[in-house]
C-alpha cells in the first residue's frame, strides 16, 4: 500500500502565475482533504472533497479550487498567485463522513512563490 | 470556530525523561480528538483518535488522556527517546455536515537529546 502521495514535492512559482498540485489517496480511501501550514502556523483547512464534489470550505478565497476525480485522486488549483500562498500543501486521505476515523497525511508540496 | 492551543510550544529532554503536552481546545462544539506526530521531511502520522470523555490510549510509549467536559488532552512519552524527536500536533474535528475538517493547533516541538 504506496499510502498518500502528492506531486510534486517542491515548486517554485512567480506572482500571478497559476498552479496545480495532485493528491492520491490511500487505498481504499474515498474522500480527500487539503491543507495549507504556512510557517509557524498548524495546518490550515482548505476543503474537502468527496463523492466529486467539494464538502466543506475553510476561509480561503476563491483563487483556491479544486476537483476529485473519479479514481478518488485530487487537484488543488490556485490562481493569480501571491507571496503569501507560499507554504508546504498538505493532502489527507480518510474513509467516508467521520470525524472518528484517521487521516492519512501525504509528505506533502512545498510551494515557493518569488 | 473552534480555538486549538498546545503548551509548551517547544521541549527539550534528556534519553530516558518522560514528557507531557497539553491540548486545549474550547469544550462546546467537540467531535473528535487527533493527535499527531510529524518527523521532518515526513508525513504526519496518526498516533490516536479519541471521541469519549474519559478515553485513555497508549501505543508502545505513547499514550494520552481525553477530557471532553474541561476541554482538554495530554499526550505522555515515557522514558522518551531520540527517535521521539518531532513536531505533536493536536486537532479536533469540527461536527459540522458530518465532515472531518481538522482544526490544528501550532503544536509542541520536542527534541530529545541523547
């Protein structure tokens, strides 16, 4: 089981450029959740996805969309980007609608914008 | 929206000390309790998730204690050890459309010294 992983681990992006991150989850996993931990900071909850659809929204604008795919892998698109979208972007894979159960953490992109 | 704090921020034992953190978060609106362990450079991995007032897990060294009413949980290491070394984050799940957002604190750095 090859776990949660995120491409690609490092990127770096100019002002105003356009970005694209991928997740795949766990296996056996059916709904994906993002995150953006910028330093100093936990790990901010950007949203959710599951069924193909977006479940639940954290306070990010909308330069932060994002797409489930069939096969249950993800997208995470920001446009018009701004120094300040630089951080490391976390992916988490989990099982269904419950808070009960474990998210499965990806190592993660490491996005830089200049 | 639920407020996350971990105390202290950061921790430096001796081979062989054992360690606690707290976890602070507001005692309404509770769902579920994650804690947990990121070594750098690598993905966040659960150590336990917890729901009742009252829980109690362990795993090897690792255990922790859950108290939904006071709001509060702490994370114990016994006789903690180098490998121990990384970043404890904790994380309520907010009940909200039956999702599993996360809600992180900043964490507790430990650094375990041989």
């Amino acid at each position: 089981d090859a776990g949660v992983t995120q491409s690609p681990t490092h990127l770096i992006k100019t002002r105003g450029q356009q970005v694209t991150l991928r997740c795949s989850p766990k296996s056996g996993h059916d709904t994906v959740s993002w995150y953006q931990q910028a330093l100093g900071q936990g790990p901010q909850f950007i949203f959710q996805y599951y069924e193909e659809e977006e479940r639940q929204r954290g306070n990010f604008p909308d330069r932060f969309s994002g797409h489930q795919f069939p096969n249950y892998s993800s997208e995470l698109n920001v446009n018009a980007l701004l120094l300040g979208d630089s951080a490391l972007y976390l992916c988490a894979s989990s099982l269904s609608a419950s808070g009960r159960y474990e998210q499965y953490f990806g190592p993660g992109t490491r996005l830089t914008v200049t | 929206i639920l407020n996350v704090e971990q105390s202290p921020q950061s921790l430096h034992v001796q081979e062989g000390d054992s360690t606690n953190f707290t976890c602070s978060f507001p005692s309404s609106n509770f769902y579920a309790l994650h804690w947990y362990r990121w070594e750098t450079a690598k993905s966040p991995e659960a150590l336990f998730v917890m729901t009742l007032n009252g829980d109690e897990k362990k795993k090897g060294r690792i255990s922790a204690t859950l108290n939904t009413k006071e709001g509060y949980s702490y994370l114990y290491i016994k006789g903690s050890q180098p490998e121990d070394s990384a970043t404890y984050l904790c994380a309520p799940s907010a009940p909200s459309y039956n999702t599993d957002k996360l809600i992180f604190g900043t964490g507790t750095r430990l650094q375990v010294f041989p």
